[in-house]
C-alpha cells in the first residue's frame, strides 16, 4: 500500500519545469519531503541560483497547489532553497500572497499567460516528435505529406499520450479524425507549410531537450553531494 509520503511525491509529478516540460521531480529539483500526521514539508531547489523568478515561483506555487489538492494534507509548507528571491518567494507562498501579491510591481506578467506560452512550445516539440517517429517509420512517407496525418494515425505510445496531454492542456480536441500538424489553437498549417513547421517544430524541441540536459548537468556540479533522485527515499 502506498504511504503519505509516495503520495506526496506521486503529487509532485505533475508539476514541471515551463521552460524544460519536464516534473520537478525527474529533473531532481526536490530536494526534501517530510510527512508528519498530515503535514507536508517540501524544500525545491534549482540549478542557479539566478533561475528566473517567475519560473521559480511558477513551480513552487504549483507544488503547493497539488499536496494541498490531496485529501488528507492538514499543512503544506513548500520552500525554495538558494534562490536569490528565496526569501521574497517563500514568504508570498507562506501568506498565499499569490504572484502579484509576491512581486508587487516586479511582477511583469500574469502566471497564466506565463503557463500558456510554455504550453504552446510544449505542444510543438510534442507534434514534432511523433511525426519524426512517422518519418522514421514510413521511409516512403514525405514531409509534404504530414498536413494528412490524423490523431487516429499514430501509434499508441508514450510518445503519442504525450502530445494528447499537451493538446488537453491547450483546450485542443483530441478527436482522432483530426490532424496531428496544427498550431496552438488547433488550427491545421496550410498543406504545403508542412515541411517548413516541421523545421520550425524540430528547433523548438532541440531547444527544450538541450536546456533540459544543461540544467540537469548544472544540477548535478551545484549540489555534487546530494542525491539528485529523490525516489529511492520514498520508495
């Protein structure tokens, strides 16, 4: 039977890094869980301390956010560790200030409209892989032939649950008549704009996995006497 505590980390899974698209806790930024009798203590932590703040405080306010959607949390307390805005984040997420009331005038930016941005480059390297996967499959599939796969075409794979997770939280359908190759607001690309979006896909998602393997890199000399998997702990 699972225990608090691999509840409170199952939890943590769904929070992820908006510019990585990737959990926190793959990407080994919890640092600490502790359960007591219903109170959750949660310590993240980054690869710089100059990480930017809204991302910081994006994914520690998420954090809190999902243990306290759990049924038996009495008290969630979730800290960001070494930040240069540590303290100016912990306290907002201590009084539910929320991002303005945290940032005041620094706050440039609504957190949604934040979330969305990281959503829609989600949503491309996501269309990107699986219609590479196509490719790589189909040798005699061109790329002037894209704008015809449908949802119902691919494979029933990781790969694929992924990019109909990414067009969930877009608000896409995922009706599988409907194409693989279309923009954020589920619109399809005119058919002979396919190689080029493509291109344009394949760069966004290169971006994202080159900063996610620098990040975890960076993770990794920060705290070199740390464990980065936190997993074994809550096992």
């Amino acid at each position: 039977m699972r225990g608090p505590e691999q509840d409170a980390f199952a939890a943590l899974g769904a929070v992820v890094d908006p510019e990585l698209d990737e959990p926190i806790t793959d990407l080994g930024f919890v640092r600490s869980l502790v359960v007591d009798e219903g109170s959750v203590t949660v310590h993240l932590r980054l690869p710089t301390a100059f990480c930017a703040p809204n991302f910081a405080y994006l994914m520690a306010s998420d954090a809190k956010d999902v243990l306290t959607d759990l049924p038996w949390t009495r008290a969630v307390t979730v800290e960001l560790d070494d930040h240069h805005d540590s303290e100016m984040i912990n306290r907002g997420l201590a009084a539910d200030a929320g991002y303005r009331g945290t940032f005041g005038d620094e706050a440039d930016s609504d957190l949604d409209d934040l979330r969305r941005t990281f959503r829609r480059k989600a949503h491309t390297a996501a269309v990107e892989r699986v219609l590479t996967g196509m490719l790589r499959a189909d040798p005699e599939l061109a790329e002037t032939e894209l704008h015809r796969i449908a949802i119902a075409d691919l494979p029933d794979d990781n790969t694929t649950r992924a990019l109909l997770r990414r067009r969930e939280a877009l608000g896409l359908d995922t009706d599988g008549q409907l194409p693989v190759l279309v923009d954020e607001r589920g619109s399809p690309y005119p058919p002979d704009q396919a190689p080029l979006r493509l291109r344009l896909a394949r760069s966004t998602r290169i971006s994202i996995d080159g900063n996610a393997h620098f990040c975890r890199g960076l993770l990794r000399t920060r705290y070199p006497d740390e464990p980065l998997d936190l997993k074994e702990t809550t096992a």
